[in-house]
C-alpha cells in the first residue's frame, strides 16, 4: 500500500509539474478588436497578424478578428480600456491617431493612452488628401476663399479625415471644409465619394495604392491627390507636393508648423496594436515578442507584398508619450 501510495505522489507530482509548464496561451484564443469595418488597411492588418502571430507565441492561440467601429475607433478603445479584461487575451487596433481625443480632452475618450500596453505597429503611414478629379480643386491654394468649400467624409474626430482637414484649416488661411462625420469605415467614405455625397477624404497612403478603389480610381484619373505628408515626395505620385512644400508656399508661421507637427505625429504612430491597462509585463511581452517575429516571418512577408501593402514596423511611442507629457 505504501507503495501504491508513493507511485501515486510522484505521478500526481509529475502531471501538477507538466501542467503548470504548459504555455499560458495553449489552447486560448486571442480577441482582435478593430475600430473599423472590414475592407479597410485596419483591418487588413489585423487578419494578416492573426493569421501569422499564433506561430511566434508559445501555445500558438487562436487569433479571432472582431470588428468594433464607432466614433473612429473610439468605441474600440473604449472597449479595451474599459471593459476587456486585462488578461492578454484581447488586443485592439484603434487608430493611429486616437491620442488626440485624449490631447484635446473629448469627453466621449474613456481611457487614458499612456495607461495602455503598447504592442507595436507594422508600418508608418504618411498621409495624403485627395478630391474629386471633376471638382474645381487643382491644388490645396485653389481651396483658399472658396465661394463653395470642399465637403469630405470622415468617420470621426481623431479619424485621419478629420484630422488633416481641421489641421489644413488651422495652419493655412483662408482654407474651409466641410466635414460629413458619421461613416463607419474608410469604404464607406469611398462609396460617398463615388456616388458624390462628399467629394474628398484625407487618409494614410498604403491603401491608395494597395486596394480597390483607388487602383482602378488612378487607372480613371477620377481622383486628384493634392499633398503627401512623408519628409519627401513619394515615387509613386511624383507630382504631388510634400506638406511642407506646401507650408513653404504658403508661408505658413512657425508656430502653425508645430501645430501641424503634433497632429502629423499619427503618421509615425502608424497602426497601433495595443492591450488595456492592467495587462501583466509577461504577458504584454509574449506579444511583443510574437508581433516582432512575425513582422520578420517570410511568410507573413510575402502577402504584405502580395496584398500592396507597405512594410515599415515602427511604434511612434516615445513621440506621442512626450506629447502628453508622460516621461
């Protein structure tokens, strides 16, 4: 009997050991909530990751895309912030520039961004504004005391649509447009653009040449992009004026530059990836380390490639914490 007992000990010893070294994410599944419809770069983004980050995480979990707009992704974040639990198993893809809610202190932004765990992004994302190729707009001056100002689509107010124009408005007299806001997502924009609700949106440059529409749009020359926000001229649009080439037209003030500066800093935020505060240090560095080794995997690689879209990991945290003042 005594015997019998202590096989039991060990076996009981054996399993309670091999249980507890078995990965934290074996047999889980991750919650991919994306502030946006489906279609969009967002979106995109987060079905590649989760088709390809299982593989670099110990326990290779499922990876499930929930799609969670409002607000320009507001409602997303919100969501993480407030309501997931911090258990590394919901992660979230607001947009790149949800910091402004907070910076301008909109009361709809429950959640304070600096309390977040900040995974990565998979690529900077200059910005560029198009209109209507059979509007009157040639270049961003002819909007300047318009008798009619352009309207363009946006989904919310720290959306990229949003954002460029009150930032054109703000830097550059004389500039006003009118922004309809409510849209769920990007396409949704672009579907007002064709049937001519509104006739312009401002938006990050992968998608322009990495989807539909637009590649069919160019192909048409039914569109005319009016500025780029990368530091110099894209080789894809080579006619096309960089932001500060404008402001240099313009004689923008330095202080209008620094404006523009902390609104742009977006771009380098690229497609956040986050977690809601709370998340353990070892957790969130699992899926650092998971995002990171799958921003490498050939595999993943070559459907960014296949699918046109740009590749560029990069966080912009260090930039957007100074903003807020957080060290």
């Amino acid at each position: 009997m005594r015997t019998l007992l202590f096989g039991l000990g060990l076996f009981l010893s054996f399993t309670t050991n091999l249980h507890s070294q078995e990965p934290y994410y074996q047999g889980k599944q991750i919650r991919v909530v994306v502030g946006f419809t489906s279609g969009g770069f967002y979106d995109r983004w987060a079905r590649l990751l989760s088709r390809h980050m299982p593989k670099h995480i110990p326990g290779k979990p499922e990876m499930i895309v929930q799609n969670m707009p409002g607000a320009g992704s507001v409602v997303a974040t919100n969501y993480v912030y407030n309501v997931a639990k911090p258990d590394g198993l919901t992660i979230g893809f607001p947009s790149s520039a949800i910091y402004l809610d907070q910076l301008v202190g909109r009361a709809e932004a429950k959640f304070d961004i600096r309390k977040l765990g900040w995974i990565g992004s998979p690529v900077k994302e200059p910005v560029i504004f198009y209109v209507r190729a059979d509007s009157p707009y040639k270049t961003v001056s002819d909007m300047k005391n318009a008798k009619e100002p352009p309207k363009c689509g946006a989904t919310g107010t720290v959306s990229t649509d949003f954002i460029l124009a009150r930032m054109l408005e703000d830097t550059i007299p004389g500039i006003k447009i009118e922004t309809v806001l409510g849209y769920p997502g990007g396409s949704e924009i672009d579907l007002a653009v064709e049937r001519g609700e509104v006739i312009c949106r401002g938006m990050t440059a992968s998608p322009f040449h990495g989807r539909e529409p637009f590649l069919s749009w160019q192909k048409k020359n039914f569109v005319r992009v009016l500025l780029f926000t990368g530091d110099k001229r894209d080789e894809r649009m080579p006619d096309v004026p960089t932001i500060d080439e404008i402001f240099d037209k313009e004689k923008v003030t330095e202080s209008s530059r620094r404006v523009a500066e902390v609104i742009l800093a977006a771009e380098r935020f690229g497609r956040p990836i986050i977690t809601g505060p709370g998340t353990s240090p070892e957790h969130l560095k699992i899926l650092r380390q998971g995002f990171e080794q799958a921003m490498k995997d050939p595999e993943l690689l070559a459907e960014a490639k296949k699918g046109k879209m740009d590749v560029e990991p990069a966080s912009g945290l260090a930039r957007v914490k100074k903003i807020l003042g957080q060290k």
